[in-house]
C-alpha cells in the first residue's frame, strides 16, 4: 500500500518526535510541526538522515493560534497532495500550583493549547481527511485525562476534555468511517517532567513530586510504546476501532486487531460510575 501521509502535531521532541520516527520508519510521509523553529529544524533533518525513503515535511505552527493550525493543515495537503492521518500530540503542563495562586493567563493559555489545539487541527483536517480512504485520528492524552492531578489542573482539565471531544468526534464520524482514538502513551521521562521536578514539592504537592522522581529513577515509559500504538491505531489493523481512551503500556492493543467485537461497548471509555455497579440499592 502507498504511503500514508501523516500530520503530528509538537513534534520536535518527546513523544511527538518519537511517533514521527515510527511512521517514517514504516516508509509514510511525515509532516511535523512545533513552535521552535530551530528545534523543529534539528528533527526534522534527523528524520530525513535516518529515513531517506520518507518524505519529510516540517512548519512552524501554535496549535493554539487557529489561523497559524489553518495555515498548517494547508500547507501539509499542499506538499503531501492530501492528508491520512492526524496525531493532536502538541501540549503543556500549563501553570503549577493551587487555582487561586496560578497566573490565570497561563491557565488559560494551557486551555488553549491543550483542547482548543486538538479541536482546531481536527475541524481543519476533516475535509482533507474525509477524501481520503483510509483517515484516521489518534490524539495524545494524559493522565489528567482519568484522575484528579491537584495542583496542575489546567493540564488535568484539558486532557480530561481532549478523551471526550475525541469520543464525540468518533461519533459524529462512524458514517464517515474517519476512526478518532485517543492514547495514553504512559508516565513519560521528557521535559514535562523536568518541569514538575524543577517546580519542587511545595508546588506540585508532595505526593506528586515523590512519584515523579521515583519515575525518573525508573526510566519512565519507553516513547517507543506510544508510538507504536499510534502507528497501529493509523493502520488497517486497527479498522473499525473507535472512541476508545488506550493505556499504551498496559492494554493488550497488539491483540486487539483480532478481537474488535469484544471492544463495542463502553470499554476504554470515561463513563460516571453509578450506585448499582457498586451493589448499592440506592
């Protein structure tokens, strides 16, 4: 099958740059984008160093700007002649601290980043996407995304709200045959860890800190796992699995080609618990 064309967004480092690797590594046009330029500049030449068969394509974009995500998306069917897939990886941790205490711009800012960033990418990627046969999209999520994160509750808000825009799109889409999914690629050693260490416990709180240092003593999730699963949930393979919030470390995707029927339901998805599934008679 000819080369997907494929648009990841804050793909400079981390995780984005690491799900750029494995599409270019599988032979598909890589387009990526980020808001440092010389960054940016430095994965990309990486990309075509180390993968001259792929078509490597990078812009400098704020995916929180929906003119600069308009000119983006834009540019990228205009080089690739269309677009397969979309990876919304761009995010921050945003401010950290108590809500009374943060710089409210900054937390409106993350906001902005986080959500916003994934909404206006998927608006304007739509019609690209819906001409071609095969369009998928995978967004980045977090652990905010399915537990309180005191103390960072921009980042918690936002991810919690990217899993749900990421369902109802999948809805909307099911006619379209355009699967959304969302992945949760693990507890990752990158720069927003760094953040949180260098933010010191009296910031993050004390519980939050001790785990993240004992998580970089650890090593961390390999970047290399989330994005293998995104690589899966862009193929064939993946056809017909939808809406679904994936734990990259510890759901058995690499089985889930083979057992699609057992995912209809309500299984990886955020859903409010209610009395009776704990038995209560009220």
């Amino acid at each position: 099958m000819s080369a997907r064309r494929v648009l990841i967004t804050g793909a400079s480092q981390g995780i984005g740059l690491a799900i750029a690797r494995a599409f270019a590594a599988a032979g598909d046009d890589v387009a990526i984008c980020a808001r440092s330029e010389p960054a940016l500049a430095a994965a990309a030449a990486e990309l075509r160093e180390c993968h001259p068969g792929a078509r490597v394509h990078a812009r400098v974009a704020d995916v929180g700007s929906e003119g600069s995500v308009e000119a983006l998306v834009d540019d990228v069917v205009a080089a690739f002649g269309g677009l397969d897939v979309l990876i919304a990886n761009a995010g921050v941790y945003g401010p950290k601290g108590a809500i009374e205490d943060v710089d409210w711009e900054a937390w409106v800012d993350a906001i902005r980043i986080n959500l916003l960033g994934v909404v206006y990418c998927a608006r304007r990627a739509l019609p690209a996407l819906r001409r071609s046969e095969r369009g998928k999209i995978v967004i980045l999520s977090g652990g905010g995304a399915t537990k309180p994160l005191p103390f960072l509750s921009a980042y918690a808000a936002s991810k919690a709200g990217v899993v749900r825009f990421g369902e109802t799109l999948a809805e909307e889409l099911r006619d379209a045959r355009i699967e959304v999914n969302m992945v949760a690629p693990g507890a990752l050693n990158t720069r927003l860890l760094d953040e949180v260490l260098d933010a010191g416990p009296d910031v993050v709180g004390a519980a939050f800190h001790a785990a993240s240092m004992k998580q970089r003593e650890a090593g961390g999730t390999p970047l290399e796992i989330g994005a293998a699963l995104c690589v899966f949930l862009a193929s064939r393979a993946a056809d017909g699995i939808t809406g679904k919030l994936i734990s990259a470390p510890w759901d058995p995707w690499n089985r889930f080609a083979a057992e699609k029927e057992r995912l209809d339901g309500d299984v990886y998805t955020l859903r409010r618990i209610g009395p009776e599934e704990r038995g209560w008679s009220w």
